[in-house]
C-alpha cells in the first residue's frame, strides 16, 4: 500500500524557519518525482515545488523561490522541504503527493493527509 | 505562467442527475509530440487526501467510478459526473502539468440539492 506521511507543521513566527519532512512507503521511491502542494485556511490547491526522482531537477512557485528549498534522501525513502523566511501567506496545510516515474513531471497520483504550517506571532 | 480557470465556483445536483465542471486553461495544454493533454482532475473532501481521478485529460485513474469522465482538448475542458452520489460531494480540481508552475483551477464544489 503507498504511504506518505507528512510531519513537521507547526506554529511559528514570521521570518521563521521550519522543515517539513514526507516519508513514503509502498512503492519504488527512488523512481517517483515528489511534489509538495499547500492549501491556505478557505482557499484552494496551490502547487508549490517538485523534484525529479534522482534530485537533478527541482521546480518551484515563485513566491517561494529563494526561500523553500526541495531535498530528499533516496536512501531513506523520505522527502523533506525546508522553509525559511516564513510569511503569514505561507500559512496552509502542507501535502506531499507521489508523482510517476517518467522523465517528466506529471500528475499526482498518490497523496499524504497534510501537516499544518501556521506563520504568526 | 498557465492560468487556470474553473466554473462554476459551486453546483447543487439533485441525487442521481448529472454534474457538470468546466476548466479552461489560459494556453493550450496540448503537447505535440505526444498528441496528449496535459491535464488531471482532482476530487478533496474535507480533512482528506486530494484523491487523483482523471489524467491526460480523459483517461480514468485505476479504481475510479465510470461515472467520472473527462473530455476536452487544447484549452477548454469538462469532468462530468453521470449520476451524482452522495459520495460524490466534495471539491474538485483541474491541473494543468505542461509547465511549471503546475497550476491548479480555483476549485469547484459540488453539493447536494
């Protein structure tokens, strides 16, 4: 059964740092592109970065370029998503969503329940 | 960027009757190459998982109901639900994956009348 389990929300401070950590299960995790998707309280979905399977790709929304950063450890079948500079807009429920193993991105086809990021002082 | 539009923003249908959503992109999302469009539709239910029910457009994610359908090329899109269940009610989204970012329609959410 695929698995991904997201961990790491919480509440912090504006210009904060946190780091969200994705640990999937159930499938050949070093042949998956990984993206993290956020929705903010009352909005919608809203694509936020994805990395290639081998870690040599990594795209990002802009208004989080120069702030989040994509990574993940093969070895250990996790993802993770290191967010500094932290905004109030950034407050959402934080998804990481399994993609298929093609040479490009593509859809989502498998999805963890989310962790809560709350930016406020 | 690819902007993506959704309508309507809500749609009440009776048990049993069809629902309709649209979604139109702001640039073709047809890849040539390929002959396929870049496009997939997403069902979330409060406190869940967004659930994949749609990709290329029209191709059926394994386990999906057929009453779930999707249609369209180029721009301009739709998912109809056949025959709406109870099961049904939820919000659903279009995304476009020809390029990034990888944007998503506003959400359309369905209820029951």
């Amino acid at each position: 059964e695929v698995q991904l389990v997201e961990s790491g929300g919480g509440l912090v401070q504006p210009g904060g740092s946190l780091r969200l950590s994705c640990a999937a299960s159930g499938f050949t995790f070093s042949t998956s592109w990984i993206s993290w998707v956020r929705q903010a309280p009352g909005k919608g979905l809203e694509w936020v970065t994805t990395m290639k399977f081998d870690g040599s790709e990594k795209f990002y929304v802009d208004s989080v370029k120069g702030r989040f950063t994509i990574s993940r450890d093969n070895a250990k079948n996790s993802v993770y998503l290191q967010m500094n500079g932290l905004r109030a807009e950034d407050t959402a429920v934080y998804y990481c969503a399994r993609e298929g193993p093609f040479e490009s991105s593509t859809w989502s086809d498998y999805w963890g329940q989310g962790t809560l990021v709350t930016v406020s002082s | 960027d690819i902007a993506v539009t959704q309508s309507p923003d809500s749609l009440a249908v009776s048990l049993g009757e069809r629902a309709t959503i649209n979604c139109k992109s702001s640039q073709s999302v047809l890849h040539s190459s390929s002959n396929k469009n870049f496009l997939a539709w997403y069902q979330h239910k409060p406190g869940q998982a967004p659930k994949l029910l749609i990709y290329w457009a029209s191709t059926r994610e394994s386990g999906v109901p057929d009453r779930f359908s999707g249609s369209g090329s180029g721009t301009d899109f739709t998912l109809t639900i056949s025959s709406l269940q109870a099961e049904d009610v939820a919000v659903y989204y279009c995304q476009q994956y020809y390029s990034t970012p990888k944007t998503f329609g506003g959400g359309t959410k369905v209820e029951i009348k």
